[in-house]
C-alpha cells in the first residue's frame, strides 16, 4: 500500500491541522501579492522587499511546523501499533533533510 493509499486509510492530515495550515497558506498568499505590488513600484527599496520575503519565509516554515507537529502527534506516535513504524522513520529521514 503506497503512502497516499494509506492517507484514505486513516493517515490523512488532521482536520485541525487542515484548517490551521490552510488560513496560513491564504495569509501567506496576501502576503506575496503585497510583495508583488510593491515590486510593480518603481520606487521600492531592495531592503523593504528582503524583508517581506524573509517574513514570507518564516511563516512559510512555521506552516511547516504545524503539518510536522500534526504528523508527529497523530501519525508518528501509533506507527508501532499500525506496524509501520520503520517506514514512519524512513519518511521522517527524508524530509527532514530538506530543513
């Protein structure tokens, strides 16, 4: 069973983590729009643009965070009673190699 079969099967994200991580994602949104207002101004500061896309980033990780959090609270934690837990830390080494 792949990864996206076992989601259908109870390893989706969690509905709080959903809805957390998507009004991020939509306030992050408005925010790169607002970058790229201030771009299409021929008077923008290079500095003031650097410091939107360093806060961009910042929550950009912190949405991460609460995907990461939400995985490791409902899916980490019973992968040895589901018997996956080898596979659980397989995933967990990958994609923190990218952090």
């Amino acid at each position: 069973m792949t990864r996206q079969q076992d989601a259908g099967a109870g390893l989706a994200v969690a509905d709080d983590v959903r809805a957390d991580a998507i009004a991020r994602l939509r306030s992050i949104r408005g925010h790169v729009d607002g970058i790229v207002r201030m771009l299409e101004r021929d008077e923008t500061y290079c500095v003031d643009v650097l410091k939107q896309l360093k806060a961009v980033n910042g929550a950009l990780a912190k949405t991460g965070d609460v995907i990461l959090r939400g995985h490791l609270k409902h899916h980490v934690v019973t992968a040895h009673e589901r018997g996956d837990d080898e596979a659980i830390v397989a995933e967990l080494m990958d994609i923190l190699k990218y952090r």
